[in-house]
C-alpha cells in the first residue's frame, strides 16, 4: 500500500486502531475452537517460512508492505533482536501465524493471522488467546500490543477487544491498493 490523500485516484481510507494488554489477568479467554488446534512457538524461526507465512496469510487483506523483501531483509527480521514467532497448526499444516518484537518487555504483535481456508472455525479467539499468553510470557514482558486496520478481516478489532485489548490510539489515512 502506498500513503496517498483523499484526491488521489483509487485512495481508499484506512483507519488503523492500536490496542494493548497491559496485565495478562486482564486476558479474556475465548470459547474453544471448533478444530483442533496447536499453538507452535518458532524455536528455529526460518526467513522463507515467515515470508510464506505473510504471504499466505496476509495476501487476502492487502499486506505488501513486504512483498518486495530481498532474502537479506527477511533474514535480519527474524534475526534481530527480540524477534519471536509461532504458527498454529491445524492437522499438521499451518493455518496461521504470529510474529513479536520484544522491546525492552513493551511487546508488539507486529503480525498475527489466519489463512482465509480456516475462518469460521472459531480458531481467532483461541489462536489469539495463546498468542498473548505466550507474548506475556517473553523476556520482560509487560505490555502487549498490536495494530489492526480497517483492511483486515472483519471481526478482527471485535476479536483484539473481545480478549481484553483496549483501545490506545487510531490514526486515519488515504491509501491505494497496490498489488
């Protein structure tokens, strides 16, 4: 996507909502998953599988901020510091991702999805549910937080909030759809 204004030809406006967990008793508990589901925490992260991941996971929601990545960048995204990952898994293939950066303990959830093939399944509560016990659980942890926009799916604020997200910040701008 790139950054454009109102009059720009094809600008559509996106809202982006920041949300965070301050204290993990605050962490709501979703029903359980109609499938049965694994939470994998990356104990080897790889640059290809999260550059797969982002692709499979994000491509239905217009995520191409990095589609353009060398090998060398995805390669320093998962080795910098504080960089940390986990794949859920559903009957032994990948159905989604998340990945952290851990600040100091202020922990952003820089990406978290599911591939569109297993919505419906009630899979985000319970994959998101893990996802902030496991980012409470990284070094220092006190904060965990994400940003979501109005391009993603459409229960995905309602999901971030349902879990105990709170609202921090919003920001509004015109962008195109680049593929």
């Amino acid at each position: 996507m790139s950054t454009r204004d109102a009059n720009s030809p094809d600008a559509v406006e996106v809202t982006t909502w920041h949300l965070e967990i301050t204290d993990p008793a605050m962490l709501i508990e979703a029903r359980p998953a109609r499938v049965e589901a694994e939470f994998v925490p990356a104990t080897r992260p790889t640059a290809s599988f999260s550059q797969w991941l982002y692709r499979y996971v994000g491509e239905p929601w217009h995520w191409t901020d990095k589609n353009t990545w060398s090998p060398a960048q995805w390669d320093a995204r998962i080795s910098q510091p504080g960089f940390a990952a986990a794949t859920c898994m559903v009957g032994g293939t990948p159905a989604g991702y998340v990945e952290y950066i851990n600040r100091d303990g202020d922990v952003e959830i820089e990406n978290f999805g599911l591939a569109v093939d297993v919505h419906g399944q009630g899979l985000g509560g319970w994959f998101l549910t893990r996802a902030v016990e496991h980012g409470f659980r990284l070094e220092h942890a006190h904060r965990v937080w994400l940003h979501t926009c109005s391009l993603d799916g459409p229960h995905a604020r309602s999901n971030y909030e349902a879990r105990g997200l709170r609202l921090f910040d919003t920001e509004v701008e015109w962008r195109t759809l680049d593929d």
